[in-house]
C-alpha cells in the first residue's frame, strides 16, 4: 500500500494528521529546517511522536533539509545526536555533508534525499542510491511520464512524490531569490516568498504577478501514482494549521482507499488553497492551461456567489452554499487587472434561500457582481488538541539490592549504594518498591524490568516511600548523564597541499544560462558547466561527452548530483563543484572528493564568502557573482504573461521592474530563468498579507 505523508509544523499537526488516516508525518526539529517560520519539535516533542507513532505503527521522518556552513557542523552534530537517540524513520536531508556525516556517525538513521537536492532524473536518484540514501523524494517539476520512467529505471530505491501544496516558482534549492532580494536565504530555511510579489511587465505595462504560481490539487491523479508504483505520497505545508492537516489527510486517504473523496474537497478547499490544478503531473505542452494564480495569489477558499446590491453596509448576496454566522468571506474586487481581497466575517442579517444579507463591518463600496469566496468554515473548526502525549524512554533492566541500612541499584551503565532507614513490618515493600522505581518523570531514561533482591534478613520490611522517589530520583539523574552521548563533532579531512585556482564564476555563463555547454577557454583550459536542469539527460551527456573530447584542457563543472555519473563514467577528465552543487562545508567537499578523485575544486557555497579549514581543497568564493532568482519550468510568456502560445519563437527575452530593480527574462522552450539587470539600493518590502 502507498504510503500518504503529512506535514507537521508543530506536535498539534502530527497528532491531527494521524488520526485523521496519515500513515507518516515529516517535520523539523528547531534548527536546520527549511521552514523556519514552523513551530518545529524540540527534544521533548520528538521523544512524545516517536513513542506514539511506535505504539500506533505509523512513521516519522524528520527533515534536515537545509545547507550547514562549517561553523554550524558542530551544532549539527548535537541535533543529529538528539534525532539518534529517539530514532526516527527517515532523516531528510538536502546537504550532502550531512548525509555524509549521518552515514558515517549515526547508521541508525536512514537517508532521504530532500527535494531541495532538485533530483528529476534517473543519474540523480541513482547517484544518491550509490551514496546511500534509501528514499529520494523527486522535484516537484516532473510529469507522470517522466516519474513512470524514472520508477522504471530505478526500481530498488524508495520513491516520493508531492501531491498536493504550494508550488514554486523555480526549482527547489535553485532559487536565489529571496537571498538576493531580501537576504534570507531558502536554503537555510527563510524563503521570503518573493515568486508571491508583484512584478511590473515592461512589456504589458501592468502590475502583475507572473512567477505567483497556482497550487498542486493531484486529485485522482494519485492513482496514476499508484499504478506507477510510487512508495509514498507527499503534502505539502508545514506552515498551516491542524484543521489543513485533518482536511487533507481524509481528502487523499480517500482517494487511496478508492473511496469517494468528494464530501472531504470543502474542508480542503476553505482550510487553504489557492488557484490549483494538477501543477507539473500533466505535460506542459504549447497552450497549455496556465500555471500562475493570477491577478490574486493568496488563498481563494471557495467560490460560493456574487454580490447583487449594496446599501450602506448591508450587502445583498446570492450564494450557492449556505451561510453561517461568522464563516470567513472575501470578495475580490477587480482594479487595473490585479485583484483587491476584501475580507470580512459572515454577519447575517437576513437569508432568503439561496440569497442573504450581510452586513459589513464598514462602509466599504463593492461593485455589482463581484464574486464571493468562502475562506473558513465556521462548523469546521477543530477542538483543541492536546500535545501531552507520554514521553519515550530508554529502558534499563535494573537489579534493587535491600541490605542493612542501604539500597543498592545496579544497570549496565551505573551502581549507587544509597543508605536508608529499613524496618521490620508485617506486609512486603517489594511491590511498593518495584512501583516507585518503574516511574521516571520527565526523564527519559527509566528502570525496567526491575529484579528486587531481599538480603536484609527479614521476612517482610518497609521503606519510607519519600525516601524512595527522592533515592529514584537522584539515580535517574546520574543514569541519564551516564546515557548521554557524549560524541562531538571532530573532522579525520586532511587539507591539500596545492589547489585548483578557478576563474572567477561570471566568466563561466553562457549568454542566457549560468552554465554552459559549448566551453570557455580561459588560461589554456576549457570550462563546461552542466545545465542544473535536463529534461533529456542522454542527449546532455552525449553532447558533453562529444564536446569535451574535442576540447583542449576539458575542465568540467558539475551543478547537480546527477552528473556524478557523468564522472564515473569518465574518470579522465577533471572536474570541479559548480555554484548549484553546492559546496556548503568542509563534509560535502570531502564526501565529493572521495566519490570523484578528480574533483581538483569547486566553488564556495554562493551565499558564503567565507569558511573554516581544513578542506579537501581550497573553494573559491563567488562574492562577484549575481546568479539568476530563478530557473523555471514554466513558461513567463505563456504562464507569467497569459499570451498565447501561437506564433511563438521559442526564443524570447522580456523584462520586468520591482521596487527600483529591473530584471531580465529569458523564455526559452517553454522554460524560464530570471536574472537582475542591475544591482539597486532599495529595500524589498516582504507582502506578509499573502
């Protein structure tokens, strides 16, 4: 059976998720998430859903996903300790020095490839099956076919697919936007939403919203994804709440079930959805239905009506839902082709069939037939759920020794001797002991099963139950610093003597792509840099194959972890990290350097001037060079523009301006990359409303 994974930005989520019909949850621990703005687990939330998910036979997979920097390895390492110690199914993990340092120090955890490594060929999953992993959850921008085939060619690793959830607008771990614009990095979890800002088109002389794109509804296409033969199913949204989780979970879990999942679309709908449709699963072919939300990139809910007339604040509705007090409303009104939401709670006055009256908290003037959306549902808010869930433990077989005067207690790990005031009594202490050392608090280690052994020479005695807990206590304490793992981060990289000089990066980008295929000589050597992004992966290695023997000095730059079969494949050529395999830490270099011996470099981490030695070799920072924001499989012409495909060279250049800084649009066979014209002063101001 397929397995349908939630999301879980809080304990609360986890809990919804699972009693709804979740067979797993993902989620973040407090640092290295790549959802910062979540509630995310702390130690003690871990501990509460493993036990839980142990005793109800579902599964946990903690993510991991974003890139760590050499300074943070050490803090890294704890939490990968924390994670060990409670166990979970699967680590998500988007750096590959965390992959190497999971693999190496914690066995116990078995790897996932995150999306953010941006896998969406057959040489990606099978470079991250041959490093280790166990499941690659693919990019989001692949069709059914192209999934069909990878399935086919790689049938012994663990495949996952999103279903459902916000889309974005470039490939996940290639987008540089919200770093460039903003300075938060997605890649450390920030992601300041940019592709959800407006733009001005030079072009239409319009404000729009062209990277906004709609969100992913799978529907029924999930049975294509069982039939392929997918392991497990993915939602997205880690940042919404338990009543989102509870109407997802019972929305696919119908679908899987061959159940009719019509009664649970209303829930799905109101709880948080944007214009959505099948998103990437359907090919893309020319005149296809477009992608971007439109002139509203917020959530929508459920068209239910449209507004018939208006006096003063008393708003006259016809609705095909009927309405109850306080469900959310929004009406957006239409201005210079974008879209004014105006929200407000339902007030009714007066229903009159499939017609009511509200009344509006101010005096807001609304035209004549604007539509009426339904953005929460009243009758569908959840109880609140409780998180006091029982801790997990680490249990210890313990044997209680009753002499004269004393207890001795004796693990694996730790023997006390604590002195105690022993009477003669009638009845036996034995239970009453047994009872009171089985508890443990809040800590996460306890004694079980416990042996008591009776050398007091009576028959029968008794023990101050105070002097118990406080003797259980004090023991716990020292086992628990005794089972502590005490391990901290050291590095075994040796540094190189010498190292590969490259040029600087902007040197290295063809005329429309931050790669290139064709080659730059430079200093009597010949750079090429794989596309990060391949549809026809074949064709590409072909091409690079053909070129390369033609070059003199071929040095080749590889920019996603797929091409690491390239390098297997010709061990004779040198090669170096590009700027979108990213060279993060000192761990991914050395884990890079192991898997390819003529790797002689690559590029620092682009949004790090810095690092921390020892490496394998000396990275060379890109501090001079302005990536694209984005690189898209949708088309800005045809999804950003809403032209029409006809007449279309395939070839076209557009631009667009925001808040002082103009940027460069190329659209190339239906694809996208977006650069930045010129560097400018102003600040970006996030639209938080969205």
């Amino acid at each position: 059976m397929i397995e349908l994974a939630l999301p879980a930005g809080t304990i609360k989520e986890a809990i919804a998720a699972f009693r709804a019909g979740a067979d797993a949850v993902y989620f973040g621990m407090k640092e290295f998430s790549a959802r910062k703005g979540a509630g995310n687990f702390s130690a003690e939330d871990l501990s509460r859903i493993r036990r839980y998910s142990l005793e109800n036979n579902r599964k946990i997979y903690i993510t991991v996903n974003t890139l760590i920097d050499d300074k943070t390895l050490p803090e890294l390492y704890q939490v990968l300790k924390t994670i060990d110690r409670y166990g979970c199914d699967g680590l998500i993990v988007q750096d590959l020095g965390v992959a190497a340092i999971a693999r190496k120090d914690f066995p116990a955890l078995p790897l996932h490839g995150s999306t953010q490594l941006a896998v969406h060929t057959v040489s990606g999953v099978k470079a991250l099956q041959k490093i280790g992993f166990e499941r690659v959850v693919l990019s989001r921008e692949l069709n059914l076919q192209e999934i069909g085939a990878i399935r086919k060619a790689c049938p012994d690793v663990e495949l996952k697919v999103f279903i459902h959830g916000a889309l974005c607008y470039g490939f996940s771990g290639l987008c540089m936007a919200s770093h460039l614009i903003t300075g938060r990095s997605a890649n450390e979890g920030s992601c300041a939403q940019i592709c959800r800002s407006w733009f001005n088109s030079k072009e239409t002389g319009e404000r729009c919203y062209p990277f906004s794109l709609e969100d992913l509804d799978a529907g029924q296409l999930v049975r294509d994804l069982m039939d392929i033969g997918i392991d497990s199913l993915k939602v997205e949204g880690r940042l919404k709440g338990p009543e989102y989780v509870d109407a997802v979970t019972r929305y696919y879990r119908a679908i899987i079930d061959g159940k009719d999942e019509r009664p649970y679309k209303h829930a799905v709908v109101v709880s948080f959805q944007r214009k959505c449709g099948p998103g990437y699963l359907i090919p893309l072919n020319p005149g296809h239905r477009e992608m971007t939300t439109g002139p509203f990139p917020g959530h929508r809910g459920e068209k239910i009506g449209r507004v018939l007339d208006q006096r003063g604040r008393k708003l006259l509705v016809e609705t095909e839902r009927k309405l109850k007090q306080h469900d959310g409303l929004m009406i957006l009104i239409g201005d210079n082709g974008l879209e004014t939401p105006y929200r407000f709670p339902a007030r009714i006055t007066e229903a009159l069939g499939d017609r009511a009256i509200l009344m509006l908290p101010d005096d807001e003037r609304i035209p004549k037939l604007s539509p009426l959306f339904m953005i929460s549902d009243s009758s569908l808010n959840m109880k609140a759920i409780s998180a006091s869930l029982p801790l997990m433990k680490k249990s210890f077989p313990a044997s209680i020794t009753i002499g004269q005067g004393c207890l001795t207690i004796e693990t694996e790990l730790l023997k006390e001797k604590h002195e105690a005031t022993i009477e003669a009594s009638e009845n036996s202490a034995v239970n009453a002991l047994t009872t009171i050392f089985s508890q443990s608090g809040e800590s996460y280690v306890q004694l079980s099963p416990i042996e008591i052994i009776n050398r007091t020479g009576m028959d029968s005695f008794y023990i101050n139950p105070s002097t118990l807990k406080s003797i259980r206590r004090d023991f716990l304490a020292h086992l628990a610093q005794k089972a502590e793992d005490q391990r901290e981060y050291r590095t075994k990289i040796s540094e190189a003597a010498e190292s590969f000089i490259l040029p600087a990066r902007k040197l290295l980008d063809a005329s429309r792509t931050p790669w290139n295929m064709d080659g730059k000589e430079i200093d009597g050597k010949t750079y090429f840099s794989f596309p990060a992004v391949r549809y026809n992966e074949e064709a590409v290695f072909s091409e690079m194959e053909k070129k390369a023997a033609m070059a003199e000095n071929p040095v080749i730059g590889l920019n996603n972890i797929g091409d690491l079969l390239f390098c297997w494949k010709h061990p004779e050529y040198t090669y170096f990290a590009d700027i979108y395999l990213y060279l993060s830490n000192r761990e991914t270099a050395n884990l890079l350097k192991n898997l390819v011996p003529s790797l002689a470099g690559g590029y620092l981490w682009l949004e790090r001037d810095e690092y921390e030695r020892p490496w394998p070799f000396k990275p060379t920072p890109v501090s001079d060079y302005r990536p694209p924001l984005f690189i898209s499989r949708t088309c800005y012409r045809h999804d950003g523009l809403r032209l029409s495909c006809k007449d279309c060279t395939k070839h076209n250049t557009f631009h667009a301006e925001q808040n002082g800084r103009k940027y460069i649009i190329y659209a190339d066979n239906c694809n996208t990359i977006v650069k930045e014209e010129e560097r400018a002063r102003k600040t970006f101001t996030v639209n938080k409303s969205l």
